[in-house]
C-alpha cells in the first residue's frame, strides 16, 4: 500500500515531529512548509519518489533530519526544498545514484555540516541547481563523478568550506561550473583542496 497526502496539506501547521514511514514513496511539493516541525526521521527510501519543492522550507525549527540505515532513492530534491531551515545541522539521509538533479535553493540558508553520496551502480548526470548549498555550513563535499552542473551561486558563501572534491572518471562528460559558484565574501580567506579527475 501507497501513503499519499496532498501538496501544502500541512502547510503553517504547528506539528513539531513526523516519521515518513515506508509506504510513502515521495514527499509532495510544501507539504511541511513553514510548520514547528524540530525532528523528522525517514523510514522510506523513496525509491523513485521525489522531494517535493518547498517541501519543508521555512521550517525553522527543524534541527535534524534523521535516516537510520536508510538510503535516499529519491530521484530530485526540489527548488527550495529545506530553504530556509536556518537551525538544521543534520542530514542524514545518503543520496544514492538514482538522484538526478538537487533543485535551485534545496539547502540554502540551512546549516547542515555534511552530505553523503553514495554511487551505488551507474546512472545518470547529476545536476546541482543554482543557490543550492549557498550560505550553509558545510565543511567539505566530495560531489560524484556523474555531476554535470553546478550551478551559479551552488556553494555560494559557505564560509567554513576547506575542500571540494569532484572526483572520478565521469560518465557525464564536461562539468559545468556555474558563474559565482564557489564566491566567498566578508574578507574570508581558505585554501581549497580543489581535487579535479576529469
């Protein structure tokens, strides 16, 4: 059986926790937009589900989102997805190859440390949207072989970022980098440890 709840169903509501349990395959577009929500834990690996967009943008209470032994077959996160959600530190959920594009704005302003990839078998390009990871709090990324876009602003004003890796022999051919991708400001100075096997 198939769990299926409406776009914006709980929209500006003050639920506080939710677990995502294994018969709900996608995530629809707003559906915890701008709620208490402080905890989610996903229990469904979303195989061949999406993330909608704005999905649990302006949460901002939200501080983990928690995946125990799970692995993300989503195949998008949508535009603006966790936008907004100022206070989440935690992601736990590993983005499997079956993920296609991470939509402009998904992560922007959170403050998540890390992200994990994990290329499992051979699949498409990966597309990484515009803003996406612009201003959080990440403080290295190894991107998969298989990216093909970055778009403009995508590690925009990511302060504490010390190493990027795009690594690999990649299957998605040239790797577009988009104008003002890796921009700092404040007078920040790193070095980066640009690792680049193309």
């Amino acid at each position: 059986s198939h769990t299926n709840l409406g776009k914006y169903a709980f929209r500006n509501t003050n639920i506080t926790g939710v677990t995502l349990y294994r018969t709900m395959f996608s995530i629809p577009e707003g559906l915890f937009e701008g709620t208490k929500l402080t905890t989610i834990e996903i229990k469904s690996n979303l195989m061949g589900g999406t993330i909608g967009a704005n999905a649990f943008k302006n949460c901002t209470e939200l501080v983990s989102v928690k995946a125990p032994g799970v692995r993300c077959n989503a195949t998008s996160i949508g535009n603006s997805a966790f936008e907004g959600c100022s206070k989440l530190t935690t992601f736990e959920p590993v983005l499997t190859s079956a993920l296609t594009s991470i939509g402009d704005n998904a992560f922007k302003g959170t403050g998540i440390t890390a992200i994990q990839f994990l290329d499992n078998y051979i699949s498409q390009a990966l597309t990484i949207g515009e803003s996406a990871f612009e201003g959080t709090k990440l403080t290295s990324i190894s991107l998969p072989a298989r990216v093909s876009v970055l778009g403009q602003s995508a590690f925009r004003y990511c302060d504490d970022l010390e190493k990027i890796e795009l690594l690999g022999d990649s299957q998605a051919g040239e790797l577009s980098i988009g104008y003002q991708a890796f921009q700092k400001t404040n007078g920040v100075t790193k070095t980066y440890d640009f690792v680049c096997d193309r």
